[in-house]
C-alpha cells in the first residue's frame, strides 16, 4: 500500500510540477497578454473587482513566476508542505474561475433561447495556456478537474514529498524534462520550455552535489526565481519570444482576414412559438420558417456551432467614415505606429520612434498611426508633443492590443504582410 501511494505521489508531482512548469512559462513569454485577460476578469459585470485592474500586469506576472517556482518545487521535493498547499490554493481558485466563467456562458446561452435578457459579461477564454493554446472555459473546466484531482494527492500525502536524493533527481527530472518535451515541444509547437527546463534543472542537480548548505532548498528557490524573472522581463521590456498571435511576423493580414472556400458556415437554431387553435407550439428549424399555417407569436435565435472564423476579424483602418483597411494593406513599403491607447502611451517610447519614423519616411515608407483614441485633442496633444509626422487612424483597441504588445510599437508590412514588429525599446534596429 505504502509503495502505491508514493508511486501515485510521484506520478502526480510530475503531472501537476510539469505543467505548471510550461504553463507558467507561456504566460512568462507574454505577460502583457495574461495582464490583459486578468483586466477582462476585474470588469464590471464579471467580477466586479475593477479596482484591481490598475494592477494586472504586476498580478499576472507574479502569478506566471509563481507557476514555475511551484512546479519546479515539486519536481525537486522542496518545502513539500508550502508547495502543497500553495498548488492547492491556485488550483481551488482557478478551478472555481473557469467553471464561474462555463457557466456564465451557459447561462447566457439559456437567457438567448427563452428569450430573456442577460446583464452578466462572460469571458469566452481564459488564457490558462495565453494564445497558445486556446481553450474553451468548458475545456479549461476539465483540465482544471484532471489537475484537481493529482492536486489533491499531494495535499493528501504531502508529508511523503522530500527533498530529492541523487538518484531521484536525475529519475524525475529525466522524466519531467520528457513530459515537457511531448506537450511543449510537438503539442504546442515551442521549444523553449524544454530548454530552459533542462538548463534550470541541470544547475539544481549541479548544484545539489556541491553544496550541502542549509539552506540550499531556499537557494535553489532563488536560482528559479531570478531566471524566471529574468526571462519575464525579457519579453516585458521588449517583445514575446515566441509570438502565438495570428499577427506573427511572416503573417499576411488580409489572408487572416479571409474564410476559405468550402469553410464550415454557422449553424442556428430558431425556436418559433406558433399559436394553433388558440394553443401556443414551439417548433425548432436551423433557418427556415416552420412548416404551419398557425398565427405567427415570437421566436429565439441560438448559435449551436460558431462555423469556422477567421484568426483575424476586428482589424481595421478607418479615418472618418472611411474605411481604409484594403487600401493600406495593398502598401509595399508600410510602417504601422500602434499605440492602443495614446494616454497610457510611454513618452520615452515616442522619442525612440520619432527618430525611426523620420528616417522611414526619407526612405520612401507610408507611415500612420493607429489608435483607438479618438479624441482629436488626444491626437494633437501626442503629434504636437513629439512633432510626429504621420497621421492617426483609428482601429479596434483589442485587435490593437494584440498585434503588438508594446505601446507605442513598430509594425513594418510588404502588402499586408509583417515583416518586422518592435517594441519601442528596440525601435533603432527597424530595418529601412
């Protein structure tokens, strides 16, 4: 019995450790974009914590760091009982989030087919895996229940979780380093995890038979700690490493923006409510009108299957009542100045990207800005500032967001394709 129960500890510090691991290391990569979900959650009419929103990205940034440390930890036997019972915290919380937030959906979903109205605002995505993964708040729902439930063995049985002997770090870290490398490498398509992984884990090991310093769990705490924060700064203070976006460098906008041929179409369902010798019937269709010579009462509209959707479907230019977008991304020579909201913009930012603007302009580029600001005093406030020579078009603050996470950025296009994005702290390496 006992050697059940560690191997089924074992196996579940490798499950939830190896996870949270690629997990953390996803939302490390972009913590911009889990900043924005997070902002999504604080809304109102979600769960109404707006005043947590000024500090999304320093709450989404700890909470991705903290995933590594965690899964780390319990790959090495480190603290077992903090280790445990922090994993259990998140995983209580996260859980409750994704089922609130499938429920939501399905009680909106309801609230359409009886025809009655719906206050509450639903996340359609949780961004557990950021764009890496996308799942559906039911599918984020399951995966939460399946890590629930190795969660709860280690809360369990926690006092079983040690620190390492020799011989168990080379095993489960030989192991995790393998599971990380199936779902990072061939499920998620990115090899970062896994070398940063066994890079992490070959100077524990390393470090482990050197020194055998009191404290060395707490070092070995530090040592992940500082490469995490490290790599989330990274891609804070300059772009993602690895862009999941449908706006990625090599991306063409406008085929992002098109529906294949023969692309599935969405599929509704129609409740009638039909009056028949003074009775009311109901009678369900996908789209034509039933078959009845009844007095016509009301109807509901449900979508069962969204159809297929383009990756891109809210980009657009506009100045005034015109709608630009094909124009410009018929340009060869084009530079988009993004900055999604011009108040929240970073001044050092303009500065860098003035002095790139002026020269991309000598060298015969189209350069405009896009912003969903559209205040005209705004505009003229930043033009007239940083003597900008370029005109502010406006475009959806969320498609904005996600084309590049900097604000202001740099995006260089060939006829709607990108060929160089930048953050405003490297504007100076924009290719002319």
């Amino acid at each position: 019995m006992n050697k059940a129960i560690d191997i089924a500890v074992k196996i579940s510090r490798l499950v939830v450790g190896s996870l949270f691991i690629v997990s953390g290391l996803i939302k490390t990569n972009d913590a911009v974009g889990f900043s924005y979900k997070l902002t999504d959650y604080f809304a109102e009419g979600v769960l109404n914590i707006e005043f947590l929103s000024p500090y999304a990205l320093g709450i989404a940034m700890f909470v991705c760091i903290v995933e590594v440390i965690l899964g780390v930890a319990l790959i090495f036997g480190i603290k077992g009982r903090l280790t445990t019972w922090s994993i259990l915290l998140m995983m209580l919380f996260f859980t409750w989030l994704t089922w609130y937030t499938a429920s939501c959906l399905d009680d909106m979903a309801l609230a359409n087919k009886l025809g009655e109205s719906f206050s509450r605002n639903c996340v359609q995505d949780c961004g557990c895996f950021g764009d890496a993964v996308k799942l559906t708040p039911h599918e984020s729902f399951r995966k939460d229940v399946f890590l629930m439930f190795f969660t709860l063995i280690l809360f369990i049985w926690q006092k079983r979780i040690k620190f390492n002997t020799k011989s168990e770090d080379i095993s489960l870290a030989g192991i995790s380093l393998v599971m990380i490398f199936l779902f990072s490498g061939f499920y998620i398509k990115w090899w970062f995890p896994v070398f940063f992984s066994a890079i992490l884990y070959l100077i524990i090991i390393v470090l482990k038979r050197r020194s055998e310093h009191k404290l060395l769990d707490w070092i070995i705490v530090g040592i992940t700690t500082l490469i995490t924060v490290g790599y989330t700064m990274y891609c804070y203070l300059h772009l993602p490493v690895k862009d999941f976006r449908p706006y990625k460098e090599g991306a063409n906008i406008t085929e992002g923006m098109s529906t294949p041929e023969g692309a599935p179409e969405a599929v509704f369902e129609i409740t009638w409510v039909i009056e028949e010798n003074g009775v009311e019937k109901e009678y369900v269709t996908t789209g034509d009108y039933p078959k009845t010579s009844g007095k016509y009462i009301r109807h509901t509209t449900v979508e069962v299957d969204p159809g297929y959707e383009p990756p891109i479907h809210d980009f657009t230019i506009e100045l005034g009542d015109q709608d630009l977008t094909a124009q410009m991304l018929q340009e060869e020579k084009m530079i988009f100045i993004v900055a999604y909201n011009l108040d929240k913009s970073s001044p050092s930012g303009w500065e860098a990207i003035k002095e790139q603007t002026d020269k991309a302009l000598k060298s015969g580029y189209k350069v405009i800005g896009l912003s969903a600001s559209v205040l005209p005093e705004d505009i003229q406030k930043v033009v007239e500032q940083y003597k900008l020579n370029f005109t502010f078009y406006f475009c959806d603050e969320t498609a904005l967001k996600t084309v590049v996470r900097s604000n202001p950025g740099i995006v260089k296009l060939n006829k709607g394709t990108i060929q160089q994005k930048l953050h405003y702290n490297d504007a100076e390496d924009l290719e002319l």
